[in-house]
C-alpha cells in the first residue's frame, strides 16, 4: 500500500495552501478560527430526496441500453440517498427487480419485489409489481421442473466438478502452533539490527507451502465498491444491498451485517464518512476505521483504553507468542498498535500533514459524533487518546496494511483480472520483510482471511520475504529504490537489488537441457480461461517445476512459472466476481 497522501484534493490541497504560508505550527488554531468546513466543503449527510430521483432517472436512461451492471449501481445510490418508507426508494426497489428478472435472477428479483412493497410502493403501479412476481415465481419452478428431469434422466446436474473444487478450504501444510493456530511451527520470529523483526523458517520449505492463514483485525471496503459489495462481510450484492438510515454511503447485504458494522465501527463513522472519502484517500479513512475498530475492542469505554495503553509495554508484545485462542480483543489491538511507524525517519512536511489530518479527523467526531463530543469536552484523557490514537495509525497503517483481492470479470477481453477492493490490517503478516524477489505471496480466500503462499524452496534458516509493490520483473533498480525509500522509509538491501537483478524481458533462460522445456504460453492460455479444474490439474505440475528449478532463480520460465502457479491457487481460493453470469444477458 503507498503511503503517500498526496493522491486527492481536498484535505492535501489546504495543507498545501497551509505550508505555502507557514501556517503549520497551531493546526488546531487554524481550523479554529478559519472556515475550514467552507474551504473543505464539508456538510452534514443526510437523506435527500431530489438526489435520489435523479439518480433512479441516470438509472432509467442506462436501464434502456441495456447497461443493467451500471443502471444498478445507480439504483443503490439511489436507495441509498432516499428516506425509509418513501416512494423513491419504492421505485428503485422495483427497478432492481426488473433487472434481476432480465438476469435470471429470480430469487433476487422476489427480494426486491419484497423490499418494494414494505417501502410502499405506489398503487397505482401494483399491477406491474405484481406480474413481476408471478412471472419469477413462474420461471423458478419451471427451472426446478428442469432440474428434476435432469436428475430422472440421469443427466448432469448443473452442479460440476469445478463448483466442487471451489468449495474446497485451503489450509496450513504443516502443524500449527497450538497458541498461534494460524501460523505453521515451522515459523519464527526474530530480530536483529539489519533486519529488525522478521520472520525465518526453521526447515526447509517448497514451492506451494501455505505457511501463513490470517484473519484481519480490521478492514475497509474501497469507496468505489459501496454500491456493490456488503460495507460489513464485503461479499458482492449488487442486487439487494440495504442502506444505512443514518448515512448516504453504507449498505449491507443483511440486516446482521448492518448490526454488526454499527456495533465495531459505524456507530461513530457513520455521521463523518461521506466527507471522509470525499476529502481524503484511503489510507486516513483506513486510520479512522483501525480507530474505531480498536475502541469497540474495549466496549467502547476509552478511559479504560485510555489507562490500559498507559501501562502497555510495547516491546513485550509480540503477536508470534500471544496465546490467539484466548486473546481478547484487547489484546489482539495490542498487537497492532506496536506496529511501526517509522515516525523517526520522517521529515518535517511528512510528519506535519499527519498532524494536519489528525486535527481535521478529530474535529470532525468531536462535532458530528455527541457521545465523543461530551466525552472529550469532559475528559482530558479521552482527547488526548483520540488524537494520539489517529496520528498513529496514520502513521502505521500505510506502512503495514494489506490489500485484499478478488477476481473481477472483464467482459471485453472475457478474462477475469484481480482487482483490489479491501485494504486490511494484519498484525502477523505486517511481521515479514520486504524483497524485491519474494519468495512468498498472500492470498485473499473467500472468508476475508489472508494466506501466505511459499513461491520458491526456501532453505532451513532462511527468511521469509514479501513484495510491497516493487518486483525486480517489472522496475528498475533505481525506480524500486526510490519508491520503497519514499513510501516505507528504508534503503532495500535486497537480493534482487544486490545482485542488480534484470527485468523480466532481460532474465535469461534455465538450461533446457538439464530441467526441460515448459511452454508457459500454452499453460497462460489455459489458465486464463479461469476454469477450476484445469487450475486443479496445472498445480501440482507447476508446483513440481518450481521445486525442481527453484535454484535456477531468477530465470525467465521461473519467473512465469511463479506467475501460473499464483493464477492456479487465485482461481482455486480466492473470490471471484458473479458478473461473468450475468454480463452475458448486457452491455458492458
């Protein structure tokens, strides 16, 4: 993740109107005293009406070409901006119906029929609502009626193998630790001056190992996907989302999740997250919900958070020997608020946009949030913890979160391509190193959990080494350099920068007299068709061929091989997007 602020007007745009001026010393005097809500074009959010109707009428017009996916998403907003109970929302509920009858999505389509006509859906047009429903009851039984016949045939039912591989669960190759169970024994934690922490294998491992099965501690669902996906479990329900009534910007596949989002983060998000993503990136909206999250770990009581974080020692504790099967919540934050900072390394103007963002987050519960207002107007401690609390994980999160990912459907080029839709907060995964030649990877699986996969043999003693964003395949040295120095404060001493590792076009090729040929073209071309069980017959034929080649490294066909091996497991394990089934009856 980048941990650069400077992707988006709004909040970066003052502070540089700020600096310019050498206004930076007092902030909190400066968003005192100044219109900071004009200059920011800050607003209250609330439910408006006019709002809702233009956008169902943007849906109407992409409704008529048949652009169903982005008449949809206009729906949500739509359902999102409108009042319990009102007819717009009535309307946009009935309209989602029509499109998940025109998908073949029946089941959704009585949903919404559902949803119409609790929000009172007009009288006058209970005709059309009505014929709706019928004709998606209708085609329910007649493809029941199919399936019957099918199975009395003795045909294939629509359930195939590759449903079945799907359902498959990945899990850690060796024995866990009875405390940790979601690291292999094989794993330790170390620390030395040229490494700090990391973490080393004490045997040897292979290419395919899963060594690493994380949960997260806290996660955020990408602005762009909040009229797509659950705010809460993030699973993709485009067809019957449901909005927060308190806010413009949430919504929920379930009323459980809705619960349960309001319950760990939401209940001091919600009046102040429409101006967070509008003012900021990801990362301080990131820093607010690691905030939040961490709160409700301690009931919400902050002066107790307040007197624990007092007393905590830092530097005892350590996520590799916390017994996590009876770790509380508290102390599982424990864990993430010790995550580096790399507040040390950074210079002034670095260190004084987190202070200027701090300040705005701040004002920004403090006046829209009562509970934390009269809090803070009370309690000097709890002031102090709130700020304290955002200014660091502003610090922490850019430096040690992750991106989850899932694979999305393209419907011209009919490929599937990850996409990243979470970013996640790991306290164990946070503890591995960086090298612009890892030989590991993470995974997204589709419970949210986070897997480390080994790429390439690693020798008994040796370190395990992730890839922030700059492989040695597809940078320079000097471009990696560069970026790692600026983004994660550290001159990178890896192998691949050592050694001055090639691009992937420059990488020579294995001896082929010795190990073979692969034709990694003909194994791309069949892999990108996406179908689970070629992945499933490809895998332990690429996992082989690492093995055997892995002290070849960096070679081409090692490279690709470890390219083909990920896009085996992602196909197999991770998340994959509904879209392909429904792209087929739309325009893209």
């Amino acid at each position: 993740m980048s941990d650069s602020l400077e992707e988006k007007f709004g909040a970066w745009e003052l502070f540089e109107q700020l600096w310019e001026k050498e206004a930076e010393l007092d902030y909190e005097s400066i968003l005192r005293d100044a219109p900071y809500h004009d200059r920011l074009k800050l607003s209250r959010d609330t439910k408006n009406s006019a709002k809702a109707q233009s956008l169902r009428t943007k849906g109407n017009q992409l409704l008529k070409v048949k652009r169903y996916v982005a008449a949809l998403k206009c729906y949500n907003e739509s359902i999102a901006f409108s009042e319990k109970g009102s007819e717009e929302r009535a309307i946009a509920y009935a309209n989602r119906s029509f499109i998940c009858y025109e998908l073949h999505r029946y089941e959704e389509c009585l949903r919404n029929v559902r949803l119409a006509r609790e929000s009172n859906y007009p009288e006058h047009l209970a005709s059309k609502l009505a014929k709706r429903e019928e004709d998606a009851k209708k085609a329910l039984q007649d493809a029941a009626n199919k399936g019957s016949e099918k199975s009395t045939n003795g045909a294939s039912s629509d359930t195939s193998d590759d449903s079945k591989l799907c359902d498959s669960e990945l899990k850690l190759s060796y024995d866990a630790y009875e405390t940790v169970p979601q690291v292999a024994q094989c794993l330790e934690l170390s620390e030395s001056e040229q490494f700090g922490r990391y973490v080393a294998t004490n045997r040897n491992l292979e290419a395919g190992d899963v060594v690493i099965i994380e949960q997260p501690f806290s996660r955020l669902l990408r602005d762009i996907y909040r009229h797509v996906r659950c705010d809460f479990c993030h699973r993709e329900s485009i067809f019957t989302l449901l909005p927060c009534e308190n806010c413009t910007v949430a919504m929920y596949c379930s009323g459980s999740c809705a619960s349960q989002a309001a319950r760990q983060y939401h209940r001091y998000e919600c009046p102040i997250i429409r101006d967070m993503w509008r003012i900021f990136t990801k990362l301080p909206v990131m820093s607010l919900r690691t905030v939040t999250t961490a709160i409700s770990a301690f009931e919400y009581d902050l002066q107790a958070m307040w007197e624990h974080l007092q007393v905590l020692e830092k530097a005892k504790v350590n996520a590799f020997t916390m017994d996590w099967t009876s770790a509380s919540a508290k102390d599982i934050y424990d864990t993430v608020h010790v995550l580096e900072t790399n507040e040390r390394t950074r210079d002034r103007k670095d260190r004084m946009v987190r202070v200027f963002y701090t300040t705005i987050i701040y004002r920004l519960l403090e006046e829209r949030c009562p509970e934390l207002g009269e809090l803070c107007a009370m309690n000097d401690n709890v002031r102090e913890l709130l700020n304290e609390l955002i200014l660091r994980h502003l610090q922490t999160g850019p430096v040690n979160m992750h991106s989850l990912h899932y694979m999305e459907y393209q419907p011209e080029q009919r490929v599937y391509e990850m996409e990243n839709h979470v970013s996640a907060c790991f306290p164990i995964l946070s503890m591995l190193n960086h090298s612009c030649a890892p030989n590991v990877t993470r995974i997204t699986l589709r419970d949210g959990r986070c897997a480390v996969l080994v790429t390439r043999p690693i020798a008994k003693g040796g370190q395990l080494y992730d890839n922030y964003g700059m492989h040695h395949c597809l940078m320079s040295r000097k471009e990696r350099k560069t970026e790692l120095l600026k983004q994660y404060r550290f001159i990178c001493e890896c192998e691949a920068c050592v050694n001055n590792y090639p691009l992937y076009f420059e990488l020579p090729a294995i001896d082929s007299s010795r190990y073979g040929m692969i034709d990694t073209q003909s194994l791309h071309a069949e892999l990108v068709l996406h179908q689970n069980h070629k992945a499933a017959e490809l895998l332990p034929k690429l996992r082989r061929y690492l093995n055997d080649i892995g002290d070849q490294y960096p070679r081409s066909e090692t490279c690709s091989c470890q390219e083909l091996f990920l896009r085996a497991f992602q196909i197999l394990y991770m998340p994959t997007s509904e879209s392909a089934e429904y792209y087929k009856y739309c325009n893209p």
